[in-house]
C-alpha cells in the first residue's frame, strides 16, 4: 500500500450529520485515524440511517466507531482520556455543546498542551448568534444563496441538496491540515473556530463583488449570463429517456456568427428568421419570446445527442447530469473516480473516489463505514487498555453502548 500522507494523526471525531463528517472523511481517505463518537440508542440509528451503504457509507468509511454515552459522566471521561491521546478534536455541534461536556478548547488543553481542536460550528463561538442551531439549508439562506438560485419564474429555489455542508466540510479538513503544520513548525496546539456560515459566504462570488465594488445587492440572475450577453441562454427541458421525464439541456449563444450556426443546427426554422431576433441585442431585448421558441423545440430533442450536435458546431451547450449520469459518466469511469468497496459477509458497493491524486501519497479507501460502535473493543480495550469486565461495567452503567 502507498504510504498515507496523514499516518499516525489521530482525530477525535464528534461531527455528525454531514459537514464535519465529510471534514473528517478527507482527512481519513489520506490515513488519518478518525474515531468517530456517536450515540448507539435506537433514536440516533433512525436519524443517520443505514451505515455501510448510502451517504451514510460515504461520510464514514475509512473511520472507527465508539458508542460512548456523553449524558453519562463516565462517558464523557471515557472522551477526555480518548482527547488525552489524539491530535485533534473536531465537532461540528453550536457553541455551546462541547463546553457543557468540558470538551472544549480550554478545558483539552489541561490534559493536552498541544492539543487542536476544530470547532465546524454553524455560526462561530462569537457574536449574537454563537448559540443558535444551524443547518444546511438555513446557512444557504443566511448567506443569499436560497435568494441568489431562482427558477424560471424568478422565484427563490435554492439548493436542492445542501451545498453549504460540502463547504464547511472541505473548510474544516483544510483548517485542520493548516493547524496540524502550524504545530509541527512550533509543537503549538490551538483552537480552531470555523463559522460555516463564513466559509459559505466567502463563496457567493459576484454578490460579494457588486456589493464592495458597486455599493449594490445583486439580484437573482435567473438564467441571465453573468459573463457576458448571451441569447439564448438557459435550461431547456429535453425529451425523457425512458422512465426519466428530467431530462434538460443548457445552451449559451453569445455571438452573431453562434447564433447563425445554431439556426442552421436546429433546421433554421422559420422563428429564428423573425426581425426581432436578428442581433444579439434584439435576442436580449425579447429573450423571451425566443426562450419560449428554444423551449418547444428542445422538449422534442434527446438531450444527449442534442448536445453532442450543437458542440460539434462550436456552440456551449451540455446536459444537466444528474446522479445517474454521473455513476455512468465516461470520463470518471476511465479515471476510476467511483471505487468499488467490499461488504461484510459478502458484495461490494461503490463510493465515490477521492478528488485529489497526489502521486507519493495518493490516499486511499480502505474500509467500508463502520456500525455504530463496531470499535468498542479496539478503541476501550487497545487504546484506553480497559478490560472486558471493565468495558460490560461501562455497558451495565449505560455509558458505553454494546
């Protein structure tokens, strides 16, 4: 096996849900032990749901898991011995939580001096929302994106899967790499606050820029190019294919001799001869008209062919993929991006691979997620050196899930 750039880094990983884990994940794929603590009561599986395949498999391979019940004083100094003998700790709960277990930066330190601790919160450990519960979808809205995403009647629509979390998550994996090298040059732990919110709105782009540069807050663009004028310019429903009536296309006209080359394309029907589309100025003013004209024709079109048409004539055009396409895209099979993993007693599932190819230490997926509390006995009986009568007492007292 290719040595593993993070081996021998220890986290200790409270995240949940699916910002910190994927933080956590990153730095596992490159051969970090990541132990993951997590509630193994009934109420905790039917939230998260299965563990080996599905998101669940994704966020978790690669980790270890201890079901330690933190309401549970036991537990929670179970946690701290566990602290005592990593080099980071990282949760992605409010403010609030880790201080109430006497987890939090201050308190580690004590029995750590070098100690990092990566705090993933939703809005930071300062200002007047420190303690507020965040999610996804809510930090979208703080920070314009919900407003900024429209359909196509200009109506907010936002994300339809939780974009913030891919934010913080690659944030967070990030700032733990930039505090683990900051101790290796000083032998200096520290805490890390990283806001979500503020890694998500360092992202908004082109509203930021309108807002310093020229006082102003953008609008929602629609399907308005933001580049440079162009018209057409959308997303265009396609013929279904098969069971999938979802099927869209994206086009991008931005120049007389495009548009004259798309007509010819699409069989110069008479529309596209109309006055009131001759420039790229009249396509603009009665973008309109000319989408609804796009429109009719593109929902008898298939849409991967009609692609494959209008790029062969030199014009921006490409199908709005969805995940299906994606797990039969030709380019990430050729590149192996989606890696078969095998199941306990038998089977395989795929995940999806790792972004970053590095070539001495490429990383790896090396496990499948585990069950909730699968490493009870590695964690509590090699790492923390408890015995079995000691591990069935912390089971008995409920600070330990068996």
């Amino acid at each position: 096996m290719a040595r593993m750039a993070l081996a021998g880094v220890r986290i200790l990983d409270f995240t949940w849900v699916v910002a910190g884990p994927v933080a956590t994940r990153i730095l596992a794929d490159q051969g970090a032990e990541v132990i993951k603590i997590e509630r193994g009561d009934a109420d905790a599986t039917n939230v998260m749901g299965p563990r080996k395949i599905g998101l669940q498999g994704e966020l978790h391979r690669n980790k270890r898991s201890a079901a330690i019940n933190m309401t549970k004083p036991r537990g929670v100094e179970l946690a701290r011995r566990l602290a005592a003998i990593s080099d980071l700790v990282m949760d992605n709960f409010s403010a609030r939580v880790m201080r109430m277990w006497g987890m939090d930066y201050a308190s580690l330190a004590k029995i750590k001096p070098d100690i990092i601790s990566v705090s993933m919160s939703g809005l930071g450990h300062t200002g007047p929302r420190s303690n507020y519960v965040s999610y996804g979808p809510t930090l979208q809205a703080l920070a314009g994106f919900t407003r900024m995403m429209a359909d196509d009647r200009g109506e907010p629509a936002g994300f339809g899967y939780s974009y913030a979390d891919m934010a913080g998550g690659y944030s967070g994996a990030l700032a733990a790499l930039i505090a683990l090298w900051h101790r290796r040059r000083t032998g200096e732990g520290q805490f890390v606050d990283l806001a979500q919110f503020e890694a998500l709105a360092s992202l908004a782009g082109p509203a930021l820029l309108d807002i310093a540069v020229n006082g102003r807050t953008q609008e929602a663009p629609g399907w308005r190019s933001q580049e440079a004028p162009a018209a057409p310019h959308g997303a265009y429903r396609c013929r279904p294919r098969g069971d999938d009536d979802d099927r869209w296309i994206v086009i991008a006209v931005r120049s007389q001799a495009e548009w004259e080359r798309f007509a010819g394309v699409i069989g110069n029907p008479p529309w596209t001869a109309d006055p009131k589309f001759r420039t790229l100025y009249l396509r603009m003013r009665n973008r309109d008209q000319l989408d609804a004209h796009v429109a009719r024709w593109a929902i008898a079109q298939e849409a991967e062919a009609t692609m494959e048409s209008l790029q062969r004539a030199g014009l921006a055009a490409g199908v709005a993929l969805n995940g299906l396409d994606l797990s039969t895209d030709p380019h990430l099979a050729a590149r192996g991006f989606f890696a078969p993993v095998e199941l306990p007693g038998g089977g395989s599932t795929r995940v999806t691979g790792i972004p970053m190819r590095l070539s001495a230490t490429p990383g790896s997926i090396r496990t499948v997620a585990p069950n909730v509390g699968e490493d009870n006995d590695y964690i509590l009986g090699e790492l923390l050196g408890l015995g079995r009568a000691e591990r069935a007492e912390l089971i008995a007292e409920g600070a330990v899930w068996g």
